[in-house]
C-alpha cells in the first residue's frame, strides 16, 4: 500500500516519510510526518478545524522557505482537517504525538472555528505554558490570541489580534490597535489574513535572521524591512 | 462509512457533499465536491502537484468569501496533492469530473512543478481553448501563465508573471513588468505570492462587482481600490 500512496501523492524521496496511523477511523488516512533532518529551528503549526486557512497557509510555507523545520500538527489527530472555508489539508502528524518533541517556535493560526477549538483543548493548554516555561517563542494570529488568553497564557504582556477579539483580550494583555504584528518577548501575534505574511516574516526573522528572510520575502515579491 | 467520514471532517451539514471516488489507489479517499447551489458565480481551481500552496489558497477562500462558487479539481484525480512547500491538500473532486460543466473564471495557481504540470497535461489545454472560445475567464499567477504559452492560449495579449519567466513569455505576448495585478479583456494574470491577494480580489471584483470586493477585503484588513 506505502507504494501505491508514495505515487499518489507524488513524494519526495527524502522530505517526508510515511506513518501509518493508529487503528479507527483515521487508519484510512496515512499521515505524512516532515523530517527535521539537517534543519536546526523547529516550528509546529497547530491544525484546528475551522483554521483560516490562508494564516496557516502562509505561516507554514513562508517558514519552510525560511529553512525552518515546519511540523503542521492535526488538533483531533492525523486525519484531513476542514478549514474556514472548505479546504481539506492533511496534517503531518497528530498534535499529541508532536509534542513528543520541543520546538523553537508553537505558532497558532486564526479562524474563528480553529481558535475556539485550541481554547477548548487541554493538551494545547500544556503545549503553551510549558512553551512559555521554557522561554520558546509563541506566535499567535487573527482570533487565535483568545485561546492564549483561554489558558493563561502570557497575561500583562504586549499583543494585538483580530479587531473584532479585542474586547475579549484588553483586560489581559496590554492591547495595540496600529500595527499588522507585535511582538513582545517571545510573544509575537497578528491581526489577521491581510498581515498573515507579516506575521510570517516575523516569525521567520527571530529564528533565521534578518538576511535570510529578506532572501524570502524578495522571493515572494515582498520587501521586508 | 460515511457517517465516520462526516465527523472525521467536521463537515457543515449543507456546504458540501461525499462522493466516493472511483476504484483504485484514490478510493480510500473520498473526496469533497463543493455545492454550487444558490450561487451565481464559478470558479474551477486546478490543483496540480507542485502547485504553490499560498497562491492556491488565497485564490480559493478570497473568492469563497466573495460568495463564488469555487471547485478545486484535482489534476491527476480527486486524490490530495502534494504542493510546493509540501503541504497536502484533498480537492474537492478530479479535474476530469469537473470539466462536465462551465465555470466563469479558469484559475491557475502558480509554483514550478504544478506550472509544468498543468502544461503538459492535454485536458488543461482542452478546458482552456473552450473557456477562451467561451470567452469565460482565465486567471493565471506565478509561473502558470507559462501553462498559457504552451497550450496556446491568449496570444498576443497583455499579460505579467512571475519575474523568472518574462524570457518565456515575451515572445508570444505583451509582456508588463511593472503591474501585480494585468487584466486584458477575459485574461488576468499576477506575479507571486506577495501578490496573491491583488489576483484573488480582482478576479473576484470582475464576477461579483467592486462594491462586494471591498467588503470582502476589509474582512481581510486589507483595502482594494
């Protein structure tokens, strides 16, 4: 069967491997988990159905091009998650078994339905404060800056968010208003899919460096300064 | 099976339907095809493998959130593609499926491979030449206008792409330099995936109207003029 998979989905020999997934409904559903090999910073992308789709998009694949090592993580498991707007993405791996591991960077993308399912999620909350005890970065976008202040997360600190979260986070946090991305400490958030390259950016420029993700974004027919 | 399917997905009850796909390798994954009802617009989104992923999105929930219609079609069947940056998308159905019906606008994502591919392949040259006999719209980003060039499509008129494929165009078209976004008659074409959003929001301004656009990219907290 690995072969036949292998073809259909036009693999890389090296990138990736396959795992199969535990037994139920997700067995029918192989799951690809991305190699860290040979790659220094680490990010996992929390996948939650409902996610807005561009935010993760955008986060995953600018920071691939950044030469991060990215692990995109199903919330409910391995299986194919639904987005905001109807686009099926196949996670890497489950987000339990990815936190088998430590990564440089957890970042949450938004999405109204994706946000209130990390805000829900137990093993998102442990995920962060053991992020935020290790002093590693947390990187959230759009509405995903509720499911910070859901577990307690970086209270007092500096952030912004989708306009309409605001008056659920000012009590929290110290709240900006004017800029596409803030970042205090190891805490960098956004607003929403029109500064999703930003956020991106950003991200990318704390764990690779300024020169690299200049390179990047000259890439993507951006300038970052 | 089915009902397993339907919670694995997190499926909305009216937004879409199962089909099961055909026999072989893609039958153990079901696809999604996307219900066209009571909207007035369509767009046809080709997924190639290779395809760039944050060009394909954007394309797909920009003009979602405009209300058209979008189908996103598999080119090699209804199996989920591997795409640039190794994030693996499920389409909602085969490119061979969808060509059944007509669409109001044709989208081509950009990205190398997926570019290549779509080139190569005789039922995208097929699609395009009626589509372009229809006088429907084409849009293509990137590098998928050079998919335009070999199959034909469009010659002599106005056109931009990515910066690395002007020598490949030029010859056959008007080539601008200077534009994100270049529209001639039924033909709309862009550069990259810094300006993704641009194509999505006038594709979308041609089929729905600019007034419809603008609310869509004020939700984006982005402005289009």
């Amino acid at each position: 069967m690995f072969s036949t998979l292998r073809r259909s989905f036009n693999i890389g020999i090296n990138s990736i491997f396959w795992r199969k997934s535990k037994a139920g409904p997700s067995a029918q559903f192989p799951s690809l988990q991305y190699s860290n090999c040979n790659m220094s910073k680490t990010a996992l992308i929390i996948l939650a159905p409902g996610a807005e789709e561009m935010e993760f998009t955008i986060a995953a694949d600018v920071l691939r091009r950044a030469g991060i090592a990215v692990t995109v993580a199903g919330l409910n498991g391995p299986d194919p998650v639904k987005c905001s707007r109807d686009i099926v993405i196949l996670p890497d791996t489950s987000l339990e078994t990815a936190v088998a591991q430590k990564y440089d960077v957890v970042v949450l993308p938004g999405g109204l339905g994706g946000s209130k399912a990390m805000a829900d999620s137990q093993i998102v909350g442990e995920l962060l404060r053991a992020q935020e005890g290790d002093g590693r970065f947390i990187a959230a976008i759009c509405a995903a800056p509720t499911a910070l202040a859901a577990h307690g997360i970086a209270c007092g600190k500096t952030l912004t968010s989708y306009p309409a979260m605001k008056k659920q986070l000012e009590d929290k946090y110290s709240y900006v208003d004017d800029k596409n991305v803030v970042q205090d400490g190891n805490l960098i958030t956004s607003r929403g899919p029109g500064t999703a390259y930003d956020f991106a950016l950003k991200i990318s420029e704390q764990l690779v460096g300024a020169e690299k993700v200049q390179e990047v974004a000259k890439g993507m027919l951006l300038t970052y300064s």
